[in-house]
C-alpha cells in the first residue's frame, strides 16, 4: 500500500465525493473482465507515456527472467496496472489535524507474479533429481545456492519491485485525477509518502542469521518504520511506526483480515445489507463487491489492539475514510 499526505483540510472536500471517486476509478483501471481478454476493464486501452517510461526500466530483468523460463510469460505486459481485486484502488482520503492523506492500494497482478504452480512443479523435479524423497509431494522446495532457487527469489525479487512501481504509478494518477476533477482547490502532495509492501519475501538479518522472511498478511514493522494498516471499505485505516519487536521478526498485521471466505460473505449479505454498513461512505453499492462489505472483515480496532507491542499509532495521521459529509 502506498498513502501521501496532502495540505487539504476537511472543508475542501465537497460534501458529495462521487465526483471525486468516479475520476479516481477513470484514472486507474481496476477490476477484471472478460477473462483479461479484449475489453478487459482492468486494462488500459493506451497506456500512458509514463507507464511505459517505467516499464522500459524494468524491462531488461523481465526479459532475463523469461529468457531462462518463458512459461513465465503471461503476455499482459505493461498493459494492466491492477487487476486482481474488484474494489477502488483508493483506500481513503484520510482526515486528522486538518490533513488528508491519499491511499492507494496494490496487489501483484496474477500476470506479474512468479507463476506459483510453474515453480512448484520445478521444484518437484528438481527433488526427484536429487532424489530427495518427501512425505508429501507439495512440500518439494528449492535448495538454497541451486540454480532455481536463484532463479525464483529473482522472480519473486522482481514481481515486488513491479509492485512497488505500480504503487507509485497509481499514485501519480490518483492525485493528478483528484486535482484535475474541479472538485478540490488546488494541493500540495507527498508531504509525507508511505510506500510500503504486503505479503512479500525479504533477505533480512534476525537472532544473528541471515535468513529469508516471508510476511504472508503481514507488513514490516523495524523500529521507526512507517506502515499502513487497513480497515475494510466501511472502517478505519491505520497509520503506523514499528516498534522493531525481535519476537515478530519486526512484522505486524498488513490489514484486519477476513472474517469469512468471499463465498460466505456473498451467501449470508444482500445489496441492502452493503449498503447499510457503508453508509456514508462513498463506495459502490453494488452486488459485484459483497465480498468485501465490512463484516466479512475482522474489527480493525481488535487487530489493532491486539498488536500494540509491534507499532505505535500515529496521530498526526490519525485512522479515518473516504466519505461523505
């Protein structure tokens, strides 16, 4: 995730923000359609001069990347920003002390990722070659120093840096779409940035080893590192600073996390019951996004309790949402 302060105040916002949320939604393609296909609205139909600017740099690894592995190869590209969930990729226009801070939320597009499966199945035969027998066949892995387990940390290595860039792309497009929507006053952003990854692997150093971490619904929390933590579309986002809690490998939370499966939420609540709890929030009230109406989510505020030794809440960019009034 990835949020900017801005030097907007509460009275800048007018009291209706569909205006402003629809310009967001025009300026980032989100969603997925027609099975990525022709059509597909999570892709662009020209792809700003910018998005290729950066995809140029980061071109040349994909390419080695493929080069080596071209099942790898999904074919999208530069071409989708986001594609892999059905929400806004705004999370908020947050509020505390007159300040507002844009969020912007971003998952490793499907097309972007280590394709999980390929790579499992590498591994797979690599453990019969070294003839490694294992209790069950899913537990096959890469020995540290083999050629293919240097060949997927730099996938994995590469699809984060992707994801990274995609943030601060997205970004660009937000604040440029919020201040060209006649809906604001003229602003100043990145004030203050946050640019922060969830579920992802790192080399890092802990109890005097060398080890690979991979914080899977967790984001990393060193002393004095700056994060984001989310509530759902209906509740409160966090800003935080980690407290470098050793026990937690210097992790937290990434979020409030699911209360039930996507399938459970869109059996047990209506349209009527989305609407109800978002209430004053602007958001789509549609049934396309039941899965992620507030209490299929866990209580932010129990998560956030509940990890109190690993940050610290910071108050100057105080939990708030994008809504009305």
């Amino acid at each position: 995730m990835m949020a900017v302060q801005t030097d907007l105040n509460a009275r800048d916002l007018p009291d209706n923000l569909k205006g402003i949320r629809s310009a967001i939604e025009k300026a980032v393609p989100h969603g997925r359609t027609n099975h990525g296909g022709r059509g597909d609205v999570g892709a662009w139909r020209e792809i700003p001069s910018r998005n290729n600017e950066v995809w140029q740099t980061l071109k040349p690894r994909y390419d080695a990347i493929l080069e080596k592995h071209p099942k790898l190869d999904r074919g999208n590209h530069s071409n989708h920003s986001e594609r892999s969930v059905p929400e806004p990729l705004y999370r908020s226009l947050s509020r505390r002390s007159g300040k507002r801070v844009v969020h912007a939320a971003q998952r490793i597009p499907r097309c972007r990722q280590p394709h999980g499966s390929y790579f499992i199945e590498v591994a797979r035969k690599d453990m019969q070659k070294f003839l490694i027998n294992l209790p069950d066949k899913d537990l096959a892995y890469f020995s540290e120093g083999t050629e293919h387990f240097d060949d997927y940390v730099e996938a994995v290595e590469w699809a984060q840096d992707f994801a990274r860039w995609n943030r601060h792309l997205m970004m660009e497009q937000i604040v440029g779409a919020v201040r060209d929507s006649g809906e604001v006053r003229p602003f100043v952003a990145e004030l203050k940035a946050i640019n922060c990854h969830h579920n992802y692997v790192a080399r890092e150093r802990h109890y005097g080893q060398n080890i690979l971490v991979t914080r899977k619904g967790a984001v990393r929390a060193r002393e004095g590192d700056m994060g984001i933590i989310p509530g759902s579309m209906g509740a409160r986002s966090y800003i935080v600073r980690g407290k470098g809690n050793m026990e937690s490998f210097m992790s937290c939370s990434h979020g409030a996390g699911r209360a039930m499966s996507r399938t459970e939420a869109k059996r047990r609540f209506s349209v009527e019951d989305h609407k109800r709890m978002t209430a004053g929030v602007e958001c789509r009230k549609d049934a396309d996004v039941i899965d992620e109406t507030p209490a299929a989510y866990k209580s932010i505020e129990a998560v956030m309790a509940a990890q109190s030794d690993l940050v610290e809440i910071r108050p100057h960019l105080a939990p708030s949402r994008l809504r009305k009034g």
